[in-house]
C-alpha cells in the first residue's frame, strides 16, 4: 500500500505553491516544550495567569520573568533538519514557499526561512502598551520595563489569549493558503483560533492539506494525507523522496 510519504511527496511534486502551518510540535524536536501535551507548558502553569491581558495588568513583573526565563531557554536551542529542509525547499525555488507559524521562537528565521508570518508575535521583542514603540534587544530589560518614548508599561511582543493577531497577519495568511496548491499543517492542536481556521479555509476552497503529527486533531479525520509520525523524520523522509524525482 501506498505510504503517507508517497502520497504527500506526490502532492508535493506537482505543487507549485506550498503553504506550511506549524505550530509547537515542529519546535518540540528542538527541544521547546509544547503547550497543550502531557509535558507542555500548560501541564504546569495556568494560562490565565500568564497569557492574558488582564494577568499582565494584574501582576506585569510575574508575567515578564515567565516570558524572561523562556527567552533564556531559547538559548539554549537549534532549529532541526526539518526547519532547515524548509528553509532549503525556499531556497532552492522547487516551490514558492510561505511559512506561517504560531511560533515565538522565531526558530523559523534562524534556520534561514525569509517568508515567514508569526501569527503570535516574537518572545525577543517588547513593545510599548500605548505607542508604537518596539525593541528587539530584550538583554537588559528589567522586571516592569518602560517605554523610552512615552514611559508606559512595555509589554512582552507575544498575543495573547483574546488578543488580536499582529495587524494584517491573518489576512496575508488567508491569501497564502488560498493561493497555495498544498497546505502542510504541522505540529498544531488545531485548537486555537483564528489560527486553526487557516485549514478550515484550505477544505472549503479544495487545497489538498497533508498534517503531520503523532497524536490525533480536530481535522486529522478532514486532511487528505496524515502522517503520525514526528516532523524531523517526516521532513527528512519527504526531503528523500522528493530528491529521488
Ligand atoms: C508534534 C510533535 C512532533 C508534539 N512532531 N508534532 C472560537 C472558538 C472558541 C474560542 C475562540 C474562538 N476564536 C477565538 C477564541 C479564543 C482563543 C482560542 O482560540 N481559544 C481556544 C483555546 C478555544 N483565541 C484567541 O484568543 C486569539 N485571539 C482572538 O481570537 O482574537 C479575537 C477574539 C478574541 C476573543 C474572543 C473571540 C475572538 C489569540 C490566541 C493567542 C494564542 N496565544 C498563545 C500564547 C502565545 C504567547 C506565548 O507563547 O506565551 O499561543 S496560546 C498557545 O497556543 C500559543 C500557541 O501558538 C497556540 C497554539 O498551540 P499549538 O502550537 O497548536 O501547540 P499545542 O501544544 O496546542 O499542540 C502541539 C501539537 O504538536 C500537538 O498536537 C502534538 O501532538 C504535536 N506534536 N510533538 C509533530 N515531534
Ligand atoms: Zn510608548
């Protein structure tokens, strides 16, 4: 029988335009814990307390040592073979590549990917709460940091729960999984929104969507190719594949 990888590599290779959905799970093999597993983020903290707006009004300083203490674990980090293969599959202009990711770890741009859209923002950037004012050199910020400009609070350049997507980033991700002539969803629960319907909008207009993940999603069942299995060995399979045509 014809295995996940042949069917996906199929599509793949009559692809012109490849959009590609990750979420945690393609950061997990880095070594980033995901949220919503066993061992994720959420298995020890409450999300309210640390990922809303109002838990930031409530006790900023708490909220800013979680984001300091991820942005150090980030350090300590690499992008895998399989954000560098996607990379490599932008650069090598086999397809017009678009990566949107719900990723902070900026993990993505650090493997060489340059068309890139974080939906939730970036853990390495702080932005003013009342003006435009952004920095992305976060080494020296102290507990509650304040705006150079206006001096209101700064506040770490993530979204929250309740929280718009950063301005025009929904829609520049519609228009690339509309446009796209296969979604890739990888290492998402798919239960976030709007995020999670960016696959919803690839079933309605008929872009074939290949997921890759070990455990089972709300459109495991709707996708037309499902690989179980972790994103490293999958993209190293599907890498092979497409290298053999
Ligand atoms: C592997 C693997 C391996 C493991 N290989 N795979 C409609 C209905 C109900 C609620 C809502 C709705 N619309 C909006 C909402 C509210 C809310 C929402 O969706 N809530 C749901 C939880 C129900 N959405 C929002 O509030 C959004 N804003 C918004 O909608 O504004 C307008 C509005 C407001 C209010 C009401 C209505 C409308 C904003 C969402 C912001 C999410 N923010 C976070 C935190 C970012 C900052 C930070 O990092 O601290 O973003 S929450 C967290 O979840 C993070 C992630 O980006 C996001 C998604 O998680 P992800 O990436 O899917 O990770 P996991 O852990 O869930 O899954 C990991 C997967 O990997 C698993 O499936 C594993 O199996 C897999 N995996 N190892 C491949 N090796
Ligand atoms: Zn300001």
């Amino acid at each position: 029988m014809e295995s996940g990888i042949d069917k996906a590599a199929a599509l793949l290779r009559v692809s012109k335009r490849l959009t590609v959905l990750t979420g945690a799970g393609m950061s997990a093999e880095s070594g980033v814990p995901t949220f919503r597993d066993p061992d994720g983020y959420w298995s020890r903290f409450n999300p309210a307390e640390l990922a809303t707006p109002a838990a930031f009004r409530l006790d900023p300083a708490k909220v800013w040592e979680w984001y300091r203490l991820r942005r150090a674990a980030l350090r300590t980090v690499e992008p895998h073979d399989g954000h560098r293969i996607l990379a490599a599959w932008e650069k090598a202009g086999r397809f017009h590549v678009d990566i949107i990711t719900q990723n902070v770890d900026g993990l993505h741009h650090r493997a060489g990917a340059a068309r890139v859209i974080e939906l939730h923002g970036r853990l390495e950037l702080a932005r003013c709460t009342a003006c435009a004012y952004r920095r992305d050199d976060l080494d020296d910020l102290g507990p509650d940091p304040r705006c150079p400009e206006c001096s209101a609070r700064l506040r770490p350049g993530v979204v929250w729960f309740g929280e718009s997507l950063p301005e025009g980033a929904f829609d520049t991700a519609v228009e690339c999984v509309s446009a796209a002539d296969c979604l890739l969803v990888i290492g998402t629960s798919s239960l976030v929104y709007p995020a999670a319907s960016l696959s919803e909008i690839a079933f309605a207009r008929g872009v074939p969507t290949i997921e890759i993940n070990p455990s089972d999603t709300p459109i495991s069942d709707l996708v037309r190719v499902r690989i179980k299995r972790g994103c490293r060995e999958t993209l190293l399979s599907l890498e092979a594949a497409l290298a053999k045509s």
